[in-house]
C-alpha cells in the first residue's frame, strides 16, 4: 500500500536561503496498514530518495528540468529522516527538491518542494522610471501639491531587483508531469507554491512612512495592494506644509532599500495689493490725458507667503477696446513678496 505523512512531507529548513547548506527533513511517513488487515501485512518503508532539479526562468509557466540531476541521494533505513544539501552557484537558483518514498512491496510514493537559493541579487532604483508625488502639479515637476485632498505617491518599476526582472522565478510552476504529486504532497501554500508568487520584480512587500516639516517619521506601515505600486493617504494637510515620504521595498529574499521624496502643499494664489499709478511721489492718481503717461509710472505689491512668487505676467492696454498695448513676464525667482515698478 502506498505510505502517507501525517506531518509535512518535506521539511525545508528554509525555503528562501543565502546559503549553501541546508536541511532537509521528512518525519511522519509511515507504511499504513491495508483496511481490514492486520500490521504485520504493512510492509515498512524500505527507502527514501532526495532528487534535486533546477527550475530554469521563463516568461510563461516554469517546467522543472528533470533531464540533469543536481543533486542525488538514496538511504535505505526508514530510521534516516534528514538529508543535508549543499548547493552552491554563482546566482540565484531555484530548485525542486523531490522526496520518493518506497516500501518494501514496492510502492511508492512523491512529494516535492521548492527552494530559492540567493546570495548575490539586491534592490536598486531603476532612475528612468516615476517615483513622484502623482497627486501634486505636473507643472512643477510633481512637487508642488496645489490642493488639500489626499497626497498619492507613485513608483511604477522604480525600485527593482535586476535580476529578477531578467529572469522570472516566481510565475506559476507547471504539475509534475505523471501527475504523482497532488494535495499535500504538492507546495500549494507557503513561499513558491506551484500556483506563482505575486511580486513586482522580485519584490514582494513596501514599506511607507512620513514626516510633516522637521518632525520625526511616523512608524513604518505595509503598503496595501503593493502590485499597483501606489499609496494614498489624507493627512488634512494645511498650505505651508512639506511632507517627506520614505518608501522601503522588501524583496524575497528580504533585501530591502530606502529612497525618499518631499511635497510641498499650497492651494491659495499670490495676492496682488497697492495698484497704482504713481507720478512726481504721488500715487493713487487714476485719470490722465495721454501727455501725463510718459510720466508715470504703475505699482503694485505681491506676494505669496507660501511658495513664493515664480515670474509676474503682465499687460497694458486700454480697457474699453479691450486692446493691449504692452505686455511682458518677469521673473522674481523664490521671492515672498516684490514691489513691481512699470514704466509706461
């Protein structure tokens, strides 16, 4: 009769590892006894088989390549329930590791799972891509924020880990061809189920937190839905405000990064105040034969106490015609306030 586990058919010590050595276990498998027989028809389990196989990357499913051994091993005691592997390789492998368990009588039975060996790979910032405030103006290069609704960070494919995006280690695995692994003897759950593991070029978790102005950052929280590789929050924010956002990706094999971006709130407009003309140290004077504009001069004060002033754009003309006469831009740079002088 075939032999069944009441445990987890294979133990790996663990199943995303940095190193070289790792254990295998296999407890609970025993050699059932047949229904409505007696325990000296179980014939014992006479062996146990650890056959190891790479997985190599592909675009669409992963085939295991059963056609090269990597690793080998069979014991023939069922008192032995471990195996020591020691793989090495130069990059990120992923491997099969099948168990055949064999009684005496000759049946058998498999169980198969799988491992990622990874002591090379690591997150970078991929620059050419967004990691900008998709809430704030596009006119000023994402860092302006000109409202007071939610602030919505963005970072499509900027943090990633190269070699995962070169080569796919985490799409669905295809069943065991003879279809002898199923149920429990198959890796449905955990990390590298058969069924593909969600992530985003090899990383699989992002970390966010902020800080308003010169306070300190708030505690680090998961990033919800972190396919889409976007966080939103309402922070009731006020114009003056900056706010710096820290995201921290974490990959599988939890290598991580930090990288981040600041905002800068301001929804109210510049203030323009004191419109006059101004002639001989006199102003407020409105009505003027056409003589006296040569004369004169036209100010005005402005200001915006928030983000500062980037250029005035003006115009002169006359208004019943609806004409313009003159009109020009000028730039104040980052000042708050300036005192704008035309002369006519």
């Amino acid at each position: 009769m075939l032999g069944s586990c009441s445990s987890e058919p294979i133990k790996l010590q663990k199943r995303v590892t940095r190193s070289t050595v790792s254990l295998i276990q296999f407890n609970g498998w025993v050699d059932p006894v047949p229904n409505g027989g007696k325990s000296k028809t179980a014939s014992t389990i006479e062996s146990y088989q650890i056959t190891v196989n790479e997985v190599p990357p592909s675009n669409g499913s992963l085939k295991v390549d059963y056609t090269k051994n990597v690793y080998t091993r069979k014991v023939l005691s069922s008192n032995v329930h471990e195996m020591e592997l020691n793989l090495t390789s130069n990059s990120p492998r992923l491997y099969c590791i099948k168990l055949e368990v064999k009684d005496i009588a000759d049946n058998v039975r498999h169980s198969r799972r799988f491992m990622l060996y990874d002591n090379t790979s690591f997150i970078e910032a991929w620059k050419e891509n967004p990691f900008q405030f998709d809430s704030a103006s596009p006119k000023t290069n994402f860092t302006w924020q000109t409202h007071h609704n939610e602030i919505c960070l963005i970072w499509k494919n900027y943090f990633i880990n190269m070699f995962y995006l070169q080569n796919k280690l985490f799409n669905p695995i295809e069943s065991e061809p003879h279809g002898h692994i199923t149920g429990v003897y198959e890796q449905t759950t955990g990390l590298l189920p058969v069924g593909g593991t969600p992530n985003v070029h090899g990383i699989v978790q992002y970390f966010v937190s902020w800080k308003l102005n010169n306070d300190a950052f708030s505690v680090e929280q998961l990033v919800p839905d972190f396919l889409n590789q976007r966080f939103c929050t309402n922070l009731s924010v006020a114009d003056g405000q900056t706010y710096t956002f820290n995201i921290r990706p974490v990959d599988i094999v939890d290598n991580t990064f930090n990288e981040s971006r600041t905002v800068y709130i301001d929804r109210s407009p510049p203030l323009i105040n004191n419109i006059w003309l101004k002639k001989d140290g006199y102003e407020m004077l409105y009505v003027h034969n056409s003589t006296d504009l040569s004369k004169m001069q036209m100010t005005f004060d402005a200001l915006d106490p928030h983000s500062g002033l980037h250029n005035i754009i003006w115009e002169f003309g006359i208004a019943d015609t609806y004409t313009v006469l003159t009109s020009g831009v000028s730039p104040v740079g980052n000042m708050q306030n300036v005192r704008f002088i035309w002369q006519y």
